[in-house]
C-alpha cells in the first residue's frame, strides 16, 4: 500500500504539473488568435476570457491525457535512474505488478476526461458557438474601436473614429468611406446612431462635416458641406436557430442521431478516456530507462508515438464523416492497433520469440 501510494502520488503530481504547462502553452497561442479577432472586430474584447473559460474544458480533453502520458515516462524514468525500480524489483515489484498500480491513477485520469470528453467539453463548445454567433450578429457601433481603421459589409465600407462615448453612441471625429457607383467619402466632428420607431430602422445622423461623391480617378465629383446628414443603417442579420456542430452537441443528442456526423462524433468522445487507459499500458514499458543512456532517450520516440495515434483518431474521425470509412469498425481499429502495439511493447521482442518458442516445442 505504501508503494502504491508513493507512485500513485508521483504520477498524478507530475501529471498536474505537466498539463498545467502544456495548457499554457496551448491557451497563450489561442488567446493571441482571439486577440487579433478583438482587434479586428470580430469579437468584444471583454468576452475574451468568459470564450477562453468556454473552451477550457476542450482543451484540458486533449491535453490531459498526454500529460498524463509524458508523467508516467518522467516519473518511472526518474525511478530507473536513481535505481529505485531495481529497489522495488528486488523486493518483487514486477511489470505486471507496476502495470496493475499504474491502471488506478489511470482510471481516475479516464473517469476526468471522459466527463469533460460526453458532457463538459460539448456544453462549452455550445457557449463558445452561440457567443460567435451573437458576435457576428452585432450592430457597427458595438464592433468599432477608436483609432482603428475598421472594414464593414465585406469590406465595401471603411470607418475610422477618434474616439466614442461611454455609451456607444456618440463617435467622435469620424471618417467613412463607402466603396459602390459612386464612391463615397465623407468626415464629420459627430455621428450620432437614432432610431426611428415609426418605422423600425436606425439611422446614422452625421453632424458638421463634409462628403465627396464621385468615381475614383475622374473629375467629375460632388462636394457637399452639411450640418446635418443622416445615412440608413441596415439592421444585422440575427440568427436566432444557427446551425449547432456536432462538437457543441449534448451526448444525448448524438445517441439518437444516424449521421455520419454524429456517430464520428460520439466514437471520438468515447475514445478520449479509452485513450488514456491505453498510453498508460505503453507508458509503463516506454519508461524503463538505463542510467547509462540518459533520462530522456525515450521520450522523443514515446511522444511521436502518441502524437501518431491521436492523429490517426483524427484522421478517421474525418473519413468517416466524409462516407469514406465505415461507422464500424470505426475508430475502434485504430484503438485495437494501438493496443496491440502497446502489448508487444510490454511483452518485448525477445520474450515474445521466447514465449512462441515455447508454445512450438509443447505442441
């Protein structure tokens, strides 16, 4: 129980910390995409973290099981090293036996991330959706950002602002330019968004300023000085039933769906926690390490290893929602492939030779 408990508790600490590094890692990248889309006006700044919380649970789906996966090759590698495996072999500790203490931290990590893989990870994925698509539905005057040259309607209108009121409504110092037959370009000290409830529709009302109107490159345009100007404002397109991917799909939903879509899906959040019962069998033969060769000789050949078995999950996953790989077997083949090379791992070339040897000789 005492060595249990000491290597139960060296695996999950060094998991801990392995995949608290790696989502950093992962969240930094993602946060400075989601930065840019701030900065452009794609998404309001201040929902930048509530997005990242959202798609926290997806992240830590992927990244907990290779963390858990780089923990055990760096907590037994450290037991060789220091020759505390050899301690614990003298004394009768096994591979079969490491294996065995090695599967109950590993069921705790699956338990985890099958519950962020079939019902926390869909329903953030579900937030982060809706939140892009109530971004995307927003009006110009939430979206502009002073000091910011900002494109609208496909790039056909271009706006910049000095600067805007505590409450959006005012925009001060403003250039607009709207790119059509005729182009337009026109500057005001204020503009001003009034809504006309007689007949639903906003308006832009544009104050001490002047507007040129004309073709590019031709002499002939129009020079208009105004006190007061207002310009319709198409109101944006709201959809209140957008189209939900599967990822953002609660498991249940999927249960009852025959799609291509949904199966792929719901045999890739199944496989998650599966995953990880799996790396933690290849794990425990990859960490046996000889002090003489270095603490992390096998690492690099251990982590492609992984990498090529979530990538061939992911290249399934996309075969088979595109109709070019059958539901069944599925991406249970590809689990089945790795199990199988996981035992060979464990078993080893030799004793596998030894062990069909002597299967030969007793028949």
């Amino acid at each position: 129980m005492i060595v249990f408990r000491y290597l139960s508790r060296e695996v999950l600490v060094t998991t801990l910390a392995v995949s608290t590094t790696l989502l950093l890692i992962i969240m930094s990248g993602r946060f400075v995409k989601y930065l840019g889309d701030a900065a452009s006006g794609k998404i309001a700044v201040d929902l930048l973290f509530t997005i990242m919380a959202y798609r926290l649970p997806g992240f830590l789906e992927l990244i907990v099981p290779l963390g858990f996966f780089i923990a055990i090759l760096l907590a037994y590698g450290r037991l060789h090293m220091d020759s505390e495996m050899v301690v614990l072999s003298a004394c009768g500790m096994s591979q079969k036996k490491l294996l065995l203490i090695t599967a109950v931290p590993a069921l705790m990590v699956a338990l985890i991330v099958g519950a962020m893989s079939l019902w926390v990870s869909p329903w953030g994925a579900a937030k982060t959706q809706k939140l892009f698509a109530e971004q995307r539905s927003r009006s110009e005057f939430t979206t502009l950002r002073s000091g910011h040259f900002q494109p609208f309607n496909g790039g056909k209108v271009v706006a910049y602002v000095e600067s805007i009121s505590d409450n959006r409504t005012q925009l001060n110092q403003l250039f607009l330019t709207q790119i059509g037959t005729p182009t337009s370009v026109a500057i005001a000290e204020v503009g001003k968004q009034r809504y006309n409830s007689e007949f639903g529709e906003r308006y832009l009302e544009l104050h001490n300023g002047i507007r040129y109107q004309g073709r590019p490159g031709s002499a002939n345009y129009q020079i208009t000085e105004f006190d007061q100007l207002a310009q319709h404002i198409p109101e944006p397109e709201v959809s209140a039933a957008y189209d939900i991917e599967a990822d953002a799909r609660p498991t249940r939903d999927l249960l009852k769906d025959e799609s291509l879509s949904a199966r792929a899906t719901l045999q890739w959040r199944l496989s998650m926690p599966l995953l990880v019962l799996v790396v933690a069998f290849m794990s425990v033969p990859l960490s046996h390490t000889n002090p003489r060769q270095g603490r992390y000789l096998k690492m690099l050949p251990a982590i492609i290893l992984y990498l090529v078995y979530l990538a061939a999950l992911s290249s399934v996953r996309s075969e088979m929602e595109a109709g070019k790989f059958p539901i069944l077997p599925g991406l249970w083949s590809v689990h089945a492939v790795f199990i199988a090379i996981a035992w060979l791992i464990f078993v080893g070339p030799s004793n596998l030779i030894n062990r069909l040897g002597s299967k030969r000789v007793k028949a």
